[in-house]
C-alpha cells in the first residue's frame, strides 16, 4: 500500500488490526475437527494466500471470489473460498512492515498455505514506468533498513567500524545494510538484503502481457497506455515517499522499478517459512517523481485493480 492523508482512517484501522493479531482464536471451531483444532488450523484444505495491504486493493478480488466463508482472529478477517478454480484465503496484511510481517506469519500459522500472492499498488521509481502500469519484481528488499551514521567531518558519514554489509551508497547519514535471517531448513543465521520471488511463479507472470489494463478514470486519462513489467528489483519500507531526489536515490542504488510498505516483509516471512510468493503491484504515483500534489489520490482505484486484473490472469494461467 502507499499510505497518505486521505487514508489515514483505513490505515488506523489496519494498524489497530494488526496490534490485535499477536495471540489469534479463532471465531468458530475448524471444519476439520479436534486434530485441526489442535494444531491452530481453521481449515485443512491447501491454499494460496491471496493479500492485499488494505481494503481497496481487495475489491475486485472478493466480488470474484466463489463459496467465501470468514474466518475472525482477533478482529483479523481471513475469507476462504475458490479463485480462477484455486482454494484460496483472502486477507489484508495491513499498512506498513511490522503489519504485514505479523499478519504473513498469522495466516501461515492458521491455515495449510502452499503459496502466497500479493496484488495492490505502488509508488513509481523506475522512470521508464508510469501510473497504471503493473510491475512483477523477481526480488524486493528492505532499503529503509539503515545505519544512521555519525556526521565524521562536515557533510561526510562514517558507519560504526564493527557494522557489517553497509556496501550499497548512501544517502548522506542513511547506510542500507542486510538483514540476519534463518529458516527451519537451514537455522544458521544468514545474512540477506533481497528476498527472491519464486522463480516458477515468475515465469507464468512473463505470459501475462495481454492482460486489458484500465487507462481511463471516468472523463481522466492516462497520457501512456499501462502495461506488465516482469522482473527487476522492488523495495519496501515503512515511510510513505513522496520526495524527488529520495526517488532518484532508491532508483540509481536498488535499480527498484517500485517501491512500497508491505511486501519485502511478506517476502521475508515466506522465506523464513521456506514458502513461494510473489507480488503484482500497479503503479499509483510516482513517489514524488510527478509534476505537482501526490497522484495516489486520484489513481489508487485504477492502479488497485489493473493490479488485481493481473493478479487473477495469473491465478487463471497458474498449474500447480
């Protein structure tokens, strides 16, 4: 999601959700019986996960959904049913990392899940990009993970001599650096800035480039026709962007076509629980890039379903 002002109840909303998740019971008693119960599933049926961050982004997806049953964990709503013919559960991860973080862990806790999909939008950092257009990075990475650095002489930075991984440029005080990880296969912490999308997943989304995409908002045009970008860098962070030369920044260190505040968490999530995702986000803005006031005001519904439009052509094309 990229939040902004207009948003700011249904970002409340998200994050009082989240806070709310950390224990989780369930509503109603798991169709499966006591082995299901006992083990915290809600339901045995393998399914995808399909997320969005908040609400909107989520329209389209549930008016195609077939059979929905809701499933409450703590305020917290999972909608299972069938998708394009795949058991799916549908959720909202929630605004910003530590939201989606937490939700990405709970679904998986909660629920058999053989795959993740995430659909909503972004911010536009690549400048061959423009609004509307659907962008599929192959990994995403954490780029406000930083060591602020003590100003050593004026207008110079120098990270602490013990600090490791601090080898992408700075931005003045910030220093990008990866993240210590494990997963139950390999428990040995390791060291990561990207997280990859699942390479199979990758290769159906690269059929996708037919799909109609919205151009027009009522009487308000789109100056480019939109389109599907499969591959490249995306990054994620808990700050709305909207400042030019910060964009300038992200695009020339993490050749990031997108930025956002949701999915290098889900990425890392999945990786820690060694589960495949991947992520469609359609451009609503250009975080900061754009001539005048911020564009997601006016373009979130057109890039929330150009985003889901994909999103279910690759559930229409995907063959487990």
């Amino acid at each position: 999601m990229r939040g902004t002002g207009l948003l700011r109840r249904v970002a409340g909303a998200g994050a009082l959700a989240g806070a709310l998740v950390l224990g989780g019971c369930a509503s109603a008693p798991p169709a499966g019986g006591p082995a299901l119960a006992a083990a915290g599933k809600l339901d045995g049926t393998e399914r995808i996960v399909v997320m969005s961050a908040f609400a909107p982004e989520l329209v389209l997806l549930k008016k195609q959904l077939q059979s929905p049953a809701v499933h409450s964990v703590n305020g917290v709503e999972f909608t299972t049913g069938v998708l394009e013919g795949h058991p799916v559960v549908l959720m909202l991860s929630g605004i910003s990392m530590t939201n989606a973080a937490m939700n990405t862990q709970l679904v998986l806790d909660r629920f058999k899940v053989s795959r993740i999909v995430f659909s909503g939008i972004a911010g536009g950092v690549n400048p061959a990009l423009h609004i509307g257009d659907v962008s599929v990075p192959e990994q995403w990475g954490q780029y406000l993970e930083v060591v602020m650095a003590r100003e050593s002489a004026p207008g110079q930075f120098t990270p602490p001599s013990w600090t490791r991984g601090t080898t992408l440029p700075n931005y003045g005080m910030l220093f990008p650096r990866p993240i210590e990880t494990r997963t139950a296969a390999s428990p040995a912490p390791v060291r990561k800035f990207w997280f990859e999308a699942d390479p199979k997943m990758l290769a159906v989304a690269r059929t996708l480039g037919g799909v109609p995409l919205a151009h027009c908002l009522g009487a308000k045009c789109l100056s480019h026709a939109p389109k599907v970008t499969v591959g490249g860098n995306g990054v994620s962070g808990q700050a709305f962007m909207d400042n030019a030369a910060f964009r300038e920044y992200t695009f020339k260190t993490f050749q990031a076509n997108v930025l956002d505040m949701e999915t290098a968490a889900v990425g890392h999530v999945a990786y820690s629980n060694s589960v495949p995702y991947i992520a469609f986000r359609s451009l609503s803005d250009l975080a900061g890039g754009g001539e005048g006031e911020n564009e997601m005001g006016t373009f979130l519904g057109l890039a929330a379903d150009n985003s889901a439009k994909v999103m279910l052509a690759f559930l229409a094309a995907w063959k487990p």
